[in-house]
C-alpha cells in the first residue's frame, strides 16, 4: 500500500470520529456533529475509485450520499447512439452502486435507473426499488419529458412514493422544459428535483436564448424554475455540479434571496469527479461553501444541507 493511500485512508478514517472538531475547506469550517446528506454523487465517476469517492465525500463532511446509477449501456436515439451511456460520465449503474451502499450501508444510500424507452426498463427499476432505492435517477436521456416512457417512469414513482430527479440539458436530455408543468399537474403525488444546466438558468426571468448553459451576469426573479419552486408543492431543486453553482455565484444578492425564499425546496449535492474535496477544485465544496455564506441563518441552512432531503427521501 502506497504511503500516499495510508494518508487519505487515515484522514478519513479520523474524520468520521471526529467529534468536537472541523474538518476544513479553504475557507470554510466543516462542523463534524453538523448533517450534510449529499443527493447527488456517481460510482466510477470518470473512472474515479471507490477508495477516492469516499475520501472525497468525508473530506466534504458529508454524514450520508445517495448514489445515482447510470442505465445499461445501449446505443439507440435515447442515448446519443450511446454518447450518453454512464450519464456521459462513466457512471457506474444499478448493481454498482447498490453493492457499493452495501459496504458502508451507514453513510450510502443508492438510488435505480435505467434508459425509459429501453424494453424492461419498469422491471429494471423496480428490482431496485424492492431492495431499497430511495430515487429514480439521475434521468439524463435524451426523451420527451412527457413521453410514455418517462410517464411509466413517473407512475412507478409514485408507486413506491420516491421521488425522481432529472437532468434539464436543452435539446440535449429530458425534452420540453417548457411542458413540464403538465407533467407536475398530472402527477401531483410525485416529488420531481430538478437539476442541471437548463434548470438553474432558468431562475433568470430574462434569460432567453436556451443554447446558453451557463449564463453570467444579474438575475431578475421570476424565471421558469423560480416558478415552478414556488408554484408546485411537488418541485424541489438539487443545487450540484458547475450549473448550480453557477446559478449562486453569478449574483449573489439574487442568490441570498432565492435561498432563503426556498429554503423549504432545496437540497445539497455534489455531482462532481473530484477527489480532494478543496474548494479550488471541487464543485461540491464550492457550493458547501457558497450556501453557508449566503445562508446565514441556521435554521435555513440545515433545511437545505439535510432536512429538506430527510423529508423527501424519507430517511
């Protein structure tokens, strides 16, 4: 064993002992006896180890990840003729992440997926939901949203009362933004969470030209998603990877705002490759960071680093 692989293995080792004192970012304190459920982290992560994502997701703070498998890899429309398989990422799938949480069954959980209009993509997703999946997703294909394949995808969540989060990329994944709300009306018992580039540049009310994905400058409120967060009990928002925090770095005093507006609706997530956890680096930590400077008041922020997801996870 390498010198370098003892270091990390000992650090995050320490740091889930860690009783009384802080792990720290550049910039940020991480409390140890503060909760930070991270909903949104991938197995095999552009070919990222095992060893490494448990490293990163310790050096973070993060007391519980939830892990979103890719489907199995096909090559049809649905997928890019599979550019998209392993979420693009080289995300482990299904069986990957469940063996993964039953390693250490204390800090994750696991979530099911398959490509919607891949024949036995229901069954698919139901093994895993019997074993205990608390999500379907990440949903990153390139579908109508409103199709009846996503449909199935919908009512089968709704079944086993688990919500879905999907990847909002314009003419790229989950198509027609613009008609979702149809689906949120139809399926008012399921919790969707939003996520990605198209989502988070909504918030803009001004913003206009979709091939934009991430947009700079102000924000005016009133946006698409902005809407839909105050408008649908059923939306929540995964605030990982560059979009989100894009999304509250470009203008901080519409992110103050927008932060503790929905503070009900947002939950933390990562959805990044790094494995050193420092804020340079590192989006998850970045956005740790971004949400506890703009977050001032306790109540507010441990609603969006964990007990947003404890209530829609039911964990």
């Amino acid at each position: 064993m390498s010198k370098n692989f003892s270091r990390r293995e000992f650090i995050a080792g320490a740091g889930i002992l860690l009783a009384g004192s802080a792990l720290r970012l550049r910039g940020a304190a991480v409390p140890a006896a503060e909760q930070i459920i991270d909903i949104h982290q991938h197995i095999s992560y552009m070919g990222r180890s095992d060893a490494d994502l448990m490293f990163h997701q310790r050096a973070l703070g993060v007391t519980r990840t939830i892990m979103l498998p890719s489907g199995t890899p096909v090559k049809r429309p649905s997928t890019h003729d599979g550019k998209s398989n392993g979420l693009q990422a080289k995300a482990g799938g299904n069986e990957a992440c469940y063996q993964l949480a039953q390693q250490y069954p204390k800090e994750l959980l696991f979530g099911a997926n398959e490509v919607p209009d891949l024949p036995g993509a229901k069954a698919e997703i139901e093994k895993y939901l019997k074993l205990g999946a608390v999500v379907i997703g990440e949903l990153k294909f390139g579908v109508d949203c409103d199709s009846k394949e996503m449909q199935a995808i919908y009512e089968l969540a709704q079944a086993y009362n688990v919500p879905v989060l999907m990847h909002w990329q314009f003419n790229m994944y989950n198509y027609g933004f613009d008609r979702f709300y149809k689906m949120l009306e139809k399926y008012p018992k399921v919790i969707f969470v939003g996520h990605a580039q198209t989502w988070w540049a909504n918030v803009d009310k001004k913003y206009t030209d979709q091939q934009g994905l991430y947009p700079k400058g102000k924000i005016t409120p009133g946006g698409i998603t902005d809407r839909l967060l105050s408008d649908y009990p059923n939306v929540y928002a995964d605030l990982s990877a560059g979009s989100g925090l894009n999304s509250i770095t470009r203008d901080e005093e519409h992110a103050q705002a927008f932060l503790n507006k929905h503070q009900n609706k947002l939950m933390y997530g990562s959805d990044c490759l790094d494995t050193t956890g420092q804020v340079k680096d590192c989006s998850g930590a970045g956005t740790l960071a971004e949400v506890r400077k703009l977050v001032t008041d306790k109540t507010a922020l441990h609603k969006i680093l964990y007990k947003n997801a404890q209530q829609v996870f039911r964990l």
